[in-house]
C-alpha cells in the first residue's frame, strides 16, 4: 500500500517535469522558428498557445490518440468475453474500475495500458497474445498492466508518448523546413540571422531526440519491474507472468506494426526486434526480459 | 508565566484533537473501503446464482445419468441464497464451487454438450464468475488486512477502540482453494 501512494506521488512529479521540460523544448522551437520569420517574440507566443492547447488536447484525449496511432480497436465483451473475464477479474482484485479493452490486429505478443487516470484507462493487447497465451499467462499480463494503471504510471507513459511524438515530429519539420528553405530566396534574413538560425535549428534537431529518449528512459525500465512484483500480488502467481514473459521472449516476431519510437515504452516487452550490442541494452526503454523473469522465478 | 502554561496547554489538546479525528476519519474510509469490497463479493455471488439455472438447463437434456451432480448443484446454489453470515457464505460458495467443478469433469464425456455452442458460453462465464469471486475475496482480505494492521498498532490501538472499530474478519480459503486458486473449467 504505502509503496503504492509513493509511486503515485512520484508520478505526478514526473507529470509536472514531464509538461515543463516539453513547454521549454517547445520555446526553442518557438526561438528558432522566430528567428527563422524574423519576429522571436511571436514564434515564442505562436509555440506556446501551440503547447498550451496541445497538452490540454492529450490531457483530455491522449489514450484515445495512442490507441488510434497502436491500430487499436475498442472490443465488446461478446466480442472477446475471455479477455473481459480476465480484466474485470483483475480490477476487482486491484480495487479499481474495468478499464476499457482494446485489441490490436497483430500476430506479436505484447500489450499495454494507458489513460489519465485509473478511472477513465483502458488496455489494449494485441490478437497474438489472446490466442498464443493460456490463462494463467493472460491474467499475468493483465495484473502488469493493472498495476501500471494503480500506480499513476499511465498518466506518465501517455505524456510521455504524445509529448515525445510532437517533439519528434516538430524536429523533423524544422530539419526539413531548414533543407528546403536553404535553397529558397524568399527569405528576407540578413546573413547574420541566417547563421543563428543553421546554428540554433542544428542544436534543435540534435538535441531534441536526445531529449526525448532521456524523458523515455527516466519513465520506463525501473518501473517495468515494480509493475511485475505488483501485478504478481494481484494474482498471487508469479509463474503465470514468467511463463507469458517467456514465450513473448521467444516469439519469432515481437514486431507490433503499429508501434514507433514514441510509443515504445508503453509496451511490456518492447515492441522492436532485439539488437545484441549493449549501447543498445543502456538506451532501450524495458529492462531485459531474461531479468524480470529470473525475478518473477525468485518470488 | 502562567498565560504561557495555559496557552501550551490549549495547543497540546488541539493537536491531540486534531489527530483524532484525522485518524478517524482514516479509519472511516477504510472500513467503507471494507463494506465495499464485501459486497463486490457479493455481486460476483449473485451473477453465478443467476448463471446457474441456464446452464442446469443447457446441460439436462445431454446429461441423462448425472441426476445428482444436478440436484448438488441447485442444493449447493440454495444454501449460497440462504447463508447470511460471512461465514456460511464462504462455505456455501465453496461447496458450490465444488458441485460445479465436478459438472464440468463429467461434461468430458459427453461431446455432443462439449461442442454446445451455449454450454460453451456458460462454461466460460461461470469460469470468469468463479475467478472473480475469488479476486474479490482476495481483495476484501487485502483491505481488511490494512484496517486491522492501522488499529491494531500503536498509538491508534489505544484510541480505535474508544471510536468504537473493530477487527475485521478475513475470509479463510479452503484447502483445496490454497492449492489451486485460479479455475480452469
């Protein structure tokens, strides 16, 4: 219990330096793009509404744009009453409300949840994981999945993902904006102007991914492994979520179409093929899956 | 001097005070949080009672020679809508479980019910049912773990009395439950 509140309260310090480092990425964007019309002042003024009315947006509707992004559908209980049994049976064993399912049309085994709050989350797995997991396996993944959403790691992971995604596309708008206005002449900018802008445009399309991974890596791998010690309370089965883990490790094809760099994180296991080298194990966003199931095997 | 005193005095109480009626109110929410989960303990009872009728009449026509499984499973779904104390609820609900369990091993012989498609519905709900009932005992135990442990220690074990809580009674599982908590008809 206690170790619950503590990890909502650090949630909602994250949220709070999750939205203000996105609003100070967003002013260098609002620099640059000033710079670039020649009128600083109005970039940062035309970013920041941008920013304001964007964060308000995913706050009210972020989980609905990550399903639709993930391919995910909303399911009724006719539909799939197997996985409704195994969520509503879950959120009565966490003491929180059925969230909405969501099925994604894919042959890899993953799953992930997502929402504002407890009250209104939903969760989404993919097809490949209904038909290839038994129910022990199921309601192993289903109970991560849950405590995610009892510890307010939701609400993180969806700004994450949004925040991550328009900072990641703003980036490729200026790098791109940056080649084709290079060649244009309609430019008014005296050479001196020009130069700020390469050099800040340049830091910016540098600096921003690297950001956005840090934002991802501060949200994920720790709490990939509290999700399993807590969801493995909920089922009083460690064995069910290591033996799910085992076969997702396993699966030929862990791709889910749908994912990108931005919604990585959500996913638990990651939803990219595996490269075997350790810059990529120190910049990858889930832990590896040999170690949470040695831990879920030692419970 | 003594102005001082008296003003001490008055600030220990209203701490006091005020302590006590946080550590009320906790207590309060908590043992809402208590009667809550005993009643979701509930729903999941009634939504198997209601379940069970349908499929004593999915599964009549193909079982002729089950004539007691059937009647231990309306005996046993009776004595569930009878039980009032938690504790012959418990052992009510598990009896059920049991009757039940035991339908499903002889339906194995009978293939024409097995490919039902209604039976198969059933089977599935009533599979759902029972995990969840079993959740929500489990999560009633839970609860009613916290709010023992709060006014069982110090300092609140002296004043949770006074307030007038007591310990709450937690669900045993039976033998056969410990060994396999989830069911897998």
């Amino acid at each position: 219990m206690r170790i619950t509140f503590d990890e909502i309260r650090r949630n909602n310090v994250k949220t709070w330096f999750l939205i203000v480092l996105f609003f100070l990425i967003i002013s260098l964007f609002g620099f640059a793009f000033g710079l670039y019309m020649g009128d600083i002042f109005m970039g940062l003024i035309i970013t920041t509404i941008f920013g304001v009315i964007y964060t308000l947006v995913v706050f009210s509707t972020g989980d609905r744009m990550i399903m639709s992004i993930s391919g995910a559908k909303e399911v009724t209980k006719q539909e799939y009453p197997h996985l409704f049994h195994t969520v509503e049976g879950l959120s009565l064993a966490a003491g929180l409300p059925t969230p909405k399912c969501y099925v994604i049309k894919d042959s890899a085994l993953n799953a992930f949840a997502t929402g504002r709050k407890p009250e209104n989350a939903s969760i989404a797995v993919t097809t490949g994981l209904l038909e290839k997991l038994n129910r022990q396996e199921l309601e192993g993944v289903v109970a991560h999945e849950m405590s995610h959403i009892k510890n307010n790691d939701i609400k993180v992971m969806m700004l994450a993902a949004v925040l991550v995604g328009v900072i990641l596309l703003l980036s490729q708008f200026l790098l791109r904006s940056f080649l084709w206005g290079g060649k244009g002449s309609g430019r008014k900018n005296s050479g001196n102007a020009t130069i700020i802008f390469i050099v800040v445009g340049l830091v910016l399309a540098i600096l921003a991914p690297i950001i956005a991974e840090l934002i991802k890596l501060s949200i994920s791998r720790k709490r990939e492994y509290m999700a399993d010690a807590s969801g493995a309370m909920f089922t009083r089965y460690p064995p069910g979520l290591a033996s799910a883990l085992k076969k997702i490790s396993k699966d030929p094809d862990p791709l889910v179409d749908t994912a990108n760099k931005a919604t990585a994180h959500l996913f638990i296991s990651s939803p990219f093929r595996k490269k075997k080298s350790g810059r990529s194990r120190l910049f990858s966003t889930h832990p590896p899956i040999e170690e949470r199931i040695k831990r879920l095997e030692e419970m | 001097m003594a102005l001082s005193t008296l003003w001490i005095v008055i600030i220990i109480v209203v701490v006091i005070v005020l302590l006590i009626v946080g550590l009320f109110n906790r207590l309060i929410r908590l043992k809402n949080q208590v009667k809550n989960s005993f009643a979701q303990i509930d729903v999941q009872l009634k939504r198997r009672n209601d379940l069970i009728p349908n499929l004593v009449n999915a599964v009549k026509g193909y079982m002729k020679h089950e004539k007691t499984t059937l009647e231990n499973i309306t005996k046993a779904r009776a004595a569930v809508m009878k039980a009032t104390t938690p504790d012959e609820k418990g052992k009510a609900s598990n009896m059920l479980s049991e009757t039940l369990k035991s339908l499903f091993a002889v339906s194995e012989n009978y293939p024409d019910l097995k490919a039902n498609q209604n039976f198969m519905q059933l089977q599935e709900e009533l599979a759902g049912t029972e995990n969840k009932i079993a959740y929500s005992r489990q999560h009633y135990n839970d609860i009613v773990m916290v709010f023992n442990t709060k006014i069982q220690t110090f300092p609140n074990n002296v004043i949770a009395g006074t307030l007038g809580f007591k310990e709450e009674a937690s669900f045993e599982t039976s033998a056969e439950e410990r060994k396999n908590v989830k069911v897998e008809f």
